[in-house]
C-alpha cells in the first residue's frame, strides 16, 4: 500500500511542479527581456545571437525558480489533498501523515544534490559564457558597456596601443547621450591629458571603425610630467573627440579575456581564489608587523632624546630629531597602507566566500521548502489557490530578503559567511520540523494555533525526555 501511496503521492506533484517551474522561469525571462531589450533593440544583430542571448540567462533563472516551484508544488498539492478530504481518509485508515513526508524528503534530496552540481557547474559557465557574449554585443554600441559613475576602460582593437578610461555621470544607451563626461587618456604615460565635459554623445564614423565622442561645454587640460610646470587648457563648447579603431560589428568569438567574476566561478575555482587572497592577507599582516616592530626600533630611541637645556630656543630641530620624525611619518603610511591592504583583502575573502556558500544554500533551499510546506498546507489547507500564492510569496520573500541581507551584512564583515548564507535555512527548517511534529495528532486540527502545536511538541518533547531520563 505504502508504494502505491509514494507513487500517487510523487504523481500528484509532477503536474504542479512542471506548471510552477514554467510559469515562475517565464516570468523571470520576461523580467530580463523587458530590461535589455531597449540596449538590444535597433542594433541589426542576427536573430540567433539575441536568442544565445536569453537562452545563456536561463540557467540563472532556474537556480532561483526550481526551488520556488517546489514549494508551489507541496502548498498545491497538499492544499487540494485537505480540500477533497484525502488527508481524512488516510488518517481514518491508520497512515501516519508524517509518513507522507518521506518519499518527499528522498525526491528533494535528489533535487538538492542535482542543483548543488547544476549550481557549480551549469551555472558558473553559462554565466562566464553570457558575459563574453554581452561584451561582443557591447560592440555594436559604447554605451551598451559603459557603466555610470564608473571608470570604463576603452582600448581600440588596433595596435595603436592607445587606451582611455571615461566616466559618465548618466549613461542613456538608446541614445547614446551621456552627462557629466570625464575621459582620460593614458596613452602617453609623460604627458596627462584630461577632457571634462557637461553632456556629449558616442558615435561612429562612416566607415563604422572608429568611436566619435561629441563633447559640449567643457575643456581640456594636459600636464606633461617631464616638464610639470607647463600646464594647458583649452576650453570648447562643442569638441569632437576621436579614438580610432573601435568597430561596430559584432565578432562572437569569445574574446572578451578570460577574467571571471564571483559568480563566474565554480566552487573549486572560489576555494583556490580565496586561498590566494588569505595567503596575500597573512603577507599583508606580516608586513604591518615588520613595519610597527621596524617603528619602535626607530622612534623609541629618538623619542627618549631630550634637548640640553642651555640649547637655543630658536625652533630648530636637532637634525637626528628631524630624521627620527621624517622615518616615523613615512612608516606609519606604510603602516596605513598595509592595514588598508589586509582590510580590503578581508572583504574580498568574504565575498568569496558568501558565493560558495550561497551556491549551497540555494540548493538546500528545494528541501527547506518540502520541510515548511507540508505541516503548513496540512494545517491550513483548503485556501484554494490564492493561500498556495500567499503563502508561497511570503516565503519566497522572507527566504530571499535574508540571502540578500545576509550577503550584505557577510560583505561588511557583520556577521561570518557561513552564518549569513545558511541562517535563514536553518530557522525554516526548525520551523519545519516543529510544524512537522504536530502533524497527524488527534490534539492538532485546523482550529489550533501554530503557536499551540509549537508548545505541544515541546511538552511532548519534554515528556519524551524524562521517560528516557527514568
């Protein structure tokens, strides 16, 4: 009986479970298309590309969407068994309701394992691979990689070996049109030359090879550092500024470079990165040592010197005073910069980390939610579809509004990585198990309050307890 209930119970929630998944995948893809179809639109690319486009952001979606479907799924399924009074009939044949929850607990078990692979693996490369495809794309138009209130670093494909670094306060990429305009041109490294401008404009020539920025209100400044007391400026009210050998055709190939962000990484690639940075922090602590004992060993004899009293007060310092204090500024800068050093290292440690551990805890998630939705459809069952998206939606947001805060609390050093990205799986699934053991009690009905089965179990627990303890 046992294996026909698993099979019915497992069939039950196949159907909800597919219709979840495309529902809440779609909706995440429309959410993507509607964002970057203004910086695709009007740039002439072949439909196949704007296709591997979407098609690279999908697995991004899934990692969140799947276990979101799942807990769809259970609410659903569960709900619609206490409506049509299955859940009565099975109690009235002597099935333990909890019972219910094993086959269940296997099937997110595999779910969990095949996303924690899918989450390493799939999702790393694919977003690797949308990257690199978004900088060929970027081609057809700057302002498409232009970020704002950033310095974007534009190299011309020649072999001019001339480079630019432009910051625009707002970037409008249907237009081309930017604010606030700083370009920077880094090309001769013995002469500075620095354009500012109010507004301009990004286009291309004729030939579609070369960028022309189209300045107003602004000046140039150039400073040559062989000879820094010359110094340049000429201000404009419209400047056409040309940097030659940036094309406007598409050339897939993948040439971005081969740099991958956080999320671009697998979880071997996070592990080594992060041992790399911990071994330059321990270099950076070692040094802010070496720097502190080298400043005690320089200013403490200093400092014990005193000047004879018959000495002139005329202000002057005694010229071993003067070394003593000129050593003790530039190591505590030094001493600044290390600290600094190892800080920032820390930070970027625990970003690190948060992505490894947040690849796990997304994947858990799917058994989490089996956890949470059962005991939650069986006691409040029979709300129809609306309390399956009520409820589904107050714990997609309190599950992701934790990860968010998590991360963010982790990447302030606030609280540990691990802590952050497994604190909210942890409380649901206490909550989980707690609504679990209220389960299948005839003292345990719809009319009674979460908080009355909660304190239940903890009598039964206790009792449990003492029975042992006897």
């Amino acid at each position: 009986m046992m294996r026909i209930l698993t099979r019915y119970l497992l069939r039950a929630h196949l159907g909800p479970l597919v219709f979840a998944f495309v529902a809440l995948t779609g909706v995440v893809l429309i959410n993507t298309l509607a964002k970057r179809l203004a910086e695709l639109a009007g740039k002439g690319l072949p439909v196949d590309v704007i296709l591997e486009f979407f098609v690279l952001a999908l697995p991004a979606a899934v990692a969140l969407t799947f276990p979101m479907a799942v807990l769809v799924a259970v609410l659903y399924t569960f709900s619609t068994f206490t409506a049509e009074n299955e859940i009565m009939a099975l109690k009235a044949s002597g099935v333990d309701l909890r019972r219910l929850l094993a086959p269940l607990l296997v099937a997110a078990t595999i779910i969990t394992g095949v996303m924690i692979w899918f989450n390493d693996r799939v999702l790393p490369e694919s977003n690797f691979k949308w990257s690199q495809l978004y900088l060929d794309i970027a081609r057809k138009t700057p302002t498409l990689i232009l970020a704002p209130q950033t310095l974007n670093r534009i190299a011309p494909s020649n072999a001019t070996g001339q480079v630019f670094y432009m910051r625009a306060a707002r970037v409008e990429p249907g237009t081309n049109r930017l604010w606030d305009v700083s370009i920077y041109d880094v090309t001769n490294p013995s002469t500075v030359r620095t354009i500012y401008a109010d507004s301009g404009r990004a286009l291309f020539n004729r030939a579609q090879t070369d960028l022309v920025m189209r300045l107003f209100d602004g000046h140039m400044r150039e400073v040559s550092l062989d000879d820094p007391r010359v110094f340049r400026r000429i201000d404009f009210k419209e400047q056409r500024f040309g940097i030659p050998g940036v094309g406007n055709l598409l050339q897939v190939d993948g040439s971005g470079g081969s740099y991958r962000g956080d999320r671009e990484m697998t979880i071997g690639m996070l592990a080594a990165h992060v041992d790399t940075l911990a071994r330059d922090r321990r270099e950076s602590l070692r040094r802010v040592r070496e720097v502190a004992s080298r400043d005690l060993a320089l200013v403490l004899p200093g400092a014990k010197r005193e000047t004879p009293k018959d000495a002139p007060s005329s202000g002057i310092i005694s010229p071993e005073l003067g070394d003593a204090r000129e050593r003790a500024r530039r190591a505590a800068d030094e001493l600044q910069a290390s600290r600094r050093r190892a800080a920032d290292l820390e930070r970027e440690i625990h970003d690190y980390q948060v992505e490894i551990h947040k690849k796990y805890s997304i994947a858990v998630a799917s058994l989490v939610f089996v956890l949470v939705g059962v005991p939650l459809a069986l006691r409040f069952g029979g709300g129809g579809i609306g309390m399956v998206i009520a409820t589904s939606m107050v714990i997609f947001s309190v599950y992701y509004v934790g990860l968010i805060g998590g991360e963010s609390l982790a990447g302030r050093g606030l609280v540990k990585p691990w802590a952050a990205m497994w604190i909210v799986n942890a409380l649901m699934t206490i909550v989980g198990v707690f609504g679990m053991a209220t389960v299948g009690r005839e003292t345990s009905t719809a009319r009674n309050s979460t908080w009355d089965g909660i304190m239940q179990a903890l009598r039964d627990f206790g009792a449990r307890r003492q029975k042992v303890q006897a």
